[in-house]
C-alpha cells in the first residue's frame, strides 16, 4: 500500500481550507482566530474543524466543489498515482482536511482511491452544509492522527504497516513516517518532517518518487 497526504502533496495549496475559504470570499477575522487560537493550543485540531464546518451551515457543497476544482495537482501527482496502481498497490489517501476532494478529483482525473480517509463534511439532500462534520483525521487525537489511520489501512488491506509507504509534507505526516517502511517528504518546510522521512522529493515533480523503483519493487539505498 502506498498513501498519499493530500494538502501540499497531491496539490499545490498548502492549505486547500485556507484557499477555499479565501476564494469565497469567508475568510474572515474570525477564521483567523481559530488559527491562532489552534496554534497557540488553547483549542485542539478536532475542536478547530468542527468550529470551522459550524460557521459553513447553510452554504452549497457546488461552491466548494468548483473552487476545489480549480486547484492544481502538484506535477507528475498522476503520474505516480497510476504507475503504483498499475504495479498492484494499493493506493489511498489521508487528509486532515475534508473530503470535497475526493469526488472532484476522482471525476476530473478519472483515478479511484482504493481508500480515501478525510473529515466528513454533512450535506443534506439539497446539497446544503448542515454545519456538522465527521471528524476522521486530526494531526493531534492520539486515535485519529495520521499514524492511527495508516494501522487501520493496513488492517484493511491486510498488511503489515512495515509494507506501506507513506508520501507527506507536513509536521501531521510524521506519525505516519514513523510506522512506514517507507517514507518520502515531498518539499518539506519543516526540518522535523526533513528528517523524519527516508527520502526527500522536492517541488519540481511528485514523479521523482518513481526513480526509486523499478517495476514497482523500491531498488534505492535510504539517504543518508
């Protein structure tokens, strides 16, 4: 299995949540605030993202969708997604933001997650946010963190964590890192996640990861 984070990896925008809400014109003083209020650890990430979606109630899921639409794959993102597919991985997906994505890019690229773990946001059958959201994957709950999400994958796939890869940027990626056999940090801008991970990929192309491997077998000493 190979997992992919999604935010910074899989796209360009560092924060898809951030972006989304300044392309709607909803990032306002107080989404600021739950930054800050995160960052300074008076609120925890579960608490972050259910005060977030709360402030959402009452919007359209199509809004969302069509400025998600815009955002960009990182490049050769694709590419690599079909060349582990192609040799028999299992290939998913682990977010801590929300799964918008997964709808607009499976029907824009035409790619199939064989597991797609993101926070749920609840639309009702108007396709209106109710406010509510599932919350699946935070970078700090002990059970919910990104680590917790790869054991749980590979309990599905029935593997052992030591037979998956995992592909991150982000300080919420380490987690993961650490139970992987394998692990790539894609232009990573924290020397926490530089250092964590088995190998380093940087901005030009996500298909580098590939150079790594040869008929899907990983063929490549660790760095360092």
């Amino acid at each position: 299995m190979i997992l992919f984070d999604n935010d910074g990896t899989l796209n360009t925008r560092f924060s898809c949540w951030r972006y989304t809400q300044q392309a709607l014109g909803i990032f306002e003083p107080e989404v600021q605030s739950l930054i800050d209020d995160y960052h300074a650890n008076k609120i925890n990430y579960e608490e972050f993202t259910r005060y977030s979606v709360k402030r959402w109630k009452g919007m359209r899921v199509d809004d969302f969708e069509r400025v998600i639409n815009e955002i960009s794959l990182r490049e050769g993102a694709l590419d690599v997604l079909n060349y582990f597919k192609n040799h028999g991985y299992h290939v998913a997906c682990v977010s801590s933001g929300f799964d918008f994505w997964k709808s607009v890019f499976e029907k824009k690229h035409g790619f199939i997650f064989d597991a797609f773990l993101a926070n749920h946001v609840i639309v009702n059958e108007n396709g209106i946010l109710t406010g509510e959201v599932d919350v699946i994957v935070t970078d700090d709950t002990p059970l919910k963190n990104k680590g917790e999400q790869l054991k749980k994958l590979c309990g599905k796939f029935g593997i052992n964590p030591s037979e998956s890869i995992m592909v991150g940027d982000g300080l919420g990626d380490i987690k993961a890192f650490e139970l992987a056999g394998l692990s790539f940090a894609v232009d990573p801008t924290h020397d926490e996640v530089a250092k964590a991970a088995d190998h380093l990929v940087g901005n030009n192309s996500l298909a580098e990861i590939m150079d790594y491997f040869k008929d899907g077998v990983y063929n490549h000493p660790l760095d360092g």
